[in-house]
C-alpha cells in the first residue's frame, strides 16, 4: 500500500547502475562495484563542480553551481528551487549545445515561480504562467483533482482524513501548490569521487506545508558523470514516528528539452520513443478519467517507435481511418499526459533525438510513468537564457511521475502507492544520458 525503499541510501550505491548501451534495459543492480563509477566511455575525463554567487531571494543567499563532465557536458544548478539552468552537451561535430530552455537570471526564476503565490502575472496577465523551467517539483507533481484528497492507509494516525491543498489549476492543485519545493532555496553539498560530482540538495517541508499532512525531509542529488549522464535521485523521509501521520510524495524534475538548442524554434522534427503501451487519457480539467489506461495503438499517442514530435499532432487522419483532431490532443493543445510505462525497476523510458545536432537523449527511470508535455502553454512571452523567445512547442518535458491524481486512487488496482508512512524514505531516480550519433530508426523496447 505504501511506497518501499527501493534504492540503497549510499550515494556511491546510486552509481552502481550501469551505464546502458543504446537500444537495451537493465535494472538497477544490488552490487555496488569497487570502482564508483566505470567511466565506460571517457575513462580518463575529470569532472569538475564550482559555484558562484547567484543573487538573494527573501535574505536567504542564492548560489549557482556548475558541473562539468570532463567529456564535453556542463550542467549549470541553482538552489533556488534545486533548479537545472542549463544543460550543455556536443553536438555531432563537437560543438556545445544548451538544450535545457531556462531564464538568465535568478529575478526571472523567482518572477515565474512566485507568480501564483503573488498574484502578480509575469511578465503579463495572459501569458505563458508558471513553467517550472528545470525545477524540482513538490511534494507532489501533477494535477490533484478538487484540490484535495482523503488519506487511505495503515498503520498510520490519518487514515480516512480529509485534507485540502491551494487550488492553483482551475480547481485542481498542480506541482505541489502556490509554493511548491520550486519556490525554496535549498541548503546545499558538494562531492566529487572517481567519474562523477554530485550536488546534493536538501529541505524539510513541514507538516501543513502547502495544505499536506506530515513533515518530510527531501534531498535531490545531481550527479554529472563522465559518460555525459545527468543523474537526479530523491530521497525523501517523512519525519513523522513509525505509526504516526502518513503523506502523499510524488517528486520530479520539470526539464523541458530542445535537442537542437533552446533558441531554436519548435521541436516537432525531432524523434522521441516512450516506452509505452498505454497512456491516461484526461477530462477537460486534465485529470485521468476512466478507463484510466488506453493503448496507444492506432493513435497519435503511438511513440512505441521514434517518430518526429510534430508528425501526428495536427494529423487529421488516424490510422484506424477516423479523422478529425484528436479530442485527446484537443483538450491539452498537443501532448499533455501520463504515459505508463512498460515494465518495471529502472529502465528505459524514452529516447529523443535532433537529426541536426545528432544529439540523443536517453531517459532511465524507476517511476511507472512519464508525462510528456509538448510546451503547449508557452506563448511566446518569456525571454529565455540565449536571448529568444520562448512559443509553443519550443522544448518538451519527459516528467517520470506517479500517474496524475493518484492520490484519489489510493489502493486500486493499476495505481502504484504514493503513500508514504512516518519513518519511511521513498528512494527514487532518473538519469538524463546524452549521445551523439546515427539516426536512430529502431528501439529495441
Ligand atoms: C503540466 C502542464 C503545465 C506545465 C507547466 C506540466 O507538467 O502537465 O499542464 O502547463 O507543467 O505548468
């Protein structure tokens, strides 16, 4: 009923799952190796992590740090938000690539993540609202219908109470509420080892936070390896005695990628392939409606293999013959849902790729579903970190999450548990890995 510990707690433990050769599936491996980290493909690169001074919000300070890879990856990390600015790669040709939309300055961030708590529209009333660029999200991501929800569990003090959370999407909480983890500054550490540096971030969000039960702890920790790997595990603990209040956690990273560059326009030619056979089709609120799981077969939800972004989301013509915009599609202006993931423990979840750049993405998670959202709220409004402005479709999210609303769905079938009981730590990640290549035309799922 509730969530396991799944992850050893070491972080050296987090790397002990093996890079991937492209195309294949493993599981996180039980034995953490010697050697923390095999550097398979630059053995002999040296990472590197600085930080510099960023700003203040609320007279807390503000840093930024940088980690390189020594193989050609920069990431750049505020703890405003435990928040990735940017994320340079190579390209094909070795050329270094931003392919993480993000703001220049840490004014910009606090404008767009403060925007619901303030009530002040930024940079207008009408525009693109709060996007999350790069941010954690929580304690829980994604929409929570009714902007409550009754606990369900045992062994707890709360089972059966009701609790209400902000309503900042029409009636629905999304992304934790008005002021979500995206909105803290998070105290911050550093470590480096053999082939990789981390940067862990950590808060306590207290019981009442935001309207949810319970006081939990969370550490996000990036690790930059030498094979050009973003990794992001969580740890979250919820602080209350075994027996006491229990919670709902649904952690995630709201990345949103342009695998040709963040200023360069939309991304509908380049490929993704989610591991998926079935998506969560949404009501007009965007909540999972019944049967909760549909297959993708015959629809433009199809990404079993890679196709371009932008092929079937104004395809009028489906393949089963019937024509017309997709209703789906509709609702969300493009791609803007669960997809349930294939299979279970860490595995591949998505494949993305620029034909241009030949800058590939590989996506590894633990989490049953991923939402990919098309960036079909950007209007055009925002000035991003290269200088350009960001529309519709200029980046999209590979968000792996528990399945939106879960927390209506406590103990049903099909619905894995986002419960967390006190004295439980929930242990969780996803690796963002990055290549150059051939096309890539099949996928090995
Ligand atoms: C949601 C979108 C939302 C975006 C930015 C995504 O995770 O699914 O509906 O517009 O976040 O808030």
């Amino acid at each position: 009923m509730s969530y396991q510990s799944r992850l050893p707690k070491s972080p050296l433990a987090a790397l002990a799952v093996v890079a991937l050769a492209a195309g294949t599936t493993t599981a996180l491996s039980g034995a953490v190796p010697a050697a923390a980290f095999p550097g398979i493909h630059h053995p002999h690169a040296h990472p590197t992590i600085t930080s510099q001074p960023w700003g203040d919000f609320e007279g807390q300070t503000v840093d930024l740090y940088t980690l390189t890879s020594g193989a050609g990856m920069k990431v750049t990390i505020t703890n405003f938000g435990a928040t990735v600015q940017s994320l340079w790669v190579p390209d094909r040709r070795g050329r270094s690539v931003d392919v993480a939309l993000g703001f220049p300055t840490l004014s910009d961030y606090v404008n767009d993540f403060l925007q619901q708590h303030t009530g002040v529209a930024w940079p207008l009333s009408g525009g693109s609202g709060d996007t999350y660029f790069g941010a954690t999200i929580g304690r829980y991501a994604n929409r929570i219908a009714d902007h409550s929800f009754t606990m369900v569990c045992s062994n707890c003090s709360n089972n059966g109470v009701t609790y209400t959370l902000p309503a900042n999407n029409g009636t629905n909480t999304l992304h934790g509420g008005d002021l979500g983890w995206n909105t803290k500054v998070w105290s911050a550490s550093t470590s480096q080892g053999p082939g990789y540096v981390a940067l862990a971030l950590s808060l306590t969000s207290p019981d009442g936070d935001e309207g949810f039960p319970a006081s939990v702890t969370a550490t996000v920790t990036y690790t930059v390896t030498t094979d050009n790997e973003l990794r992001i595990r969580y740890d979250i603990t919820n602080n209350e005695p075994v027996g006491g209040k229990a919670t709902v956690v649904n952690p995630t990273n709201h990345l949103y990628f342009n695998l040709a560059g963040e200023s360069s326009g939309p991304v509908f030619d380049q490929l993704l392939a989610i591991n998926a056979d079935r998506y969560s089709p949404i009501d007009t609120n965007f909540i999972p409606t019944a049967p909760y799981q549909l297959s993708v077969a015959g629809t433009p939800f199809d990404f079993r293999h890679p196709k371009p972004i932008g092929r079937d989301i104004t395809n009028v013509s489906s393949p089963d013959g019937t024509s017309g915009p997709f209703p789906q599609l509709v609702i969300a202006h493009g791609y803007d849902h669960n997809w349930v993931l294939n299979g279970s423990g860490y595995r591949l979840a998505a494949v993305a790729q620029d034909r241009g750049t030949g800058i590939t993405l590989w996506t590894y998670t633990d989490q049953p579903g991923v939402q990919f959202y098309s960036g079909n709220f950007l209007v055009g409004d925002l000035t991003g970190t290269g200088g350009h402005t960001y529309r519709q479709t200029s980046g999209f999210t590979l968000e792996t999450q528990h399945f939106p609303d879960s927390p209506h769905h406590i103990g049903e079938p099909g619905w894995p548990s986002v419960v967390l009981n006190g004295g439980q730590t929930l242990s969780s990640m996803t690796t963002y890995r990055f290549t150059t290549g051939g096309t890539i035309t099949h996928f090995g799922f």
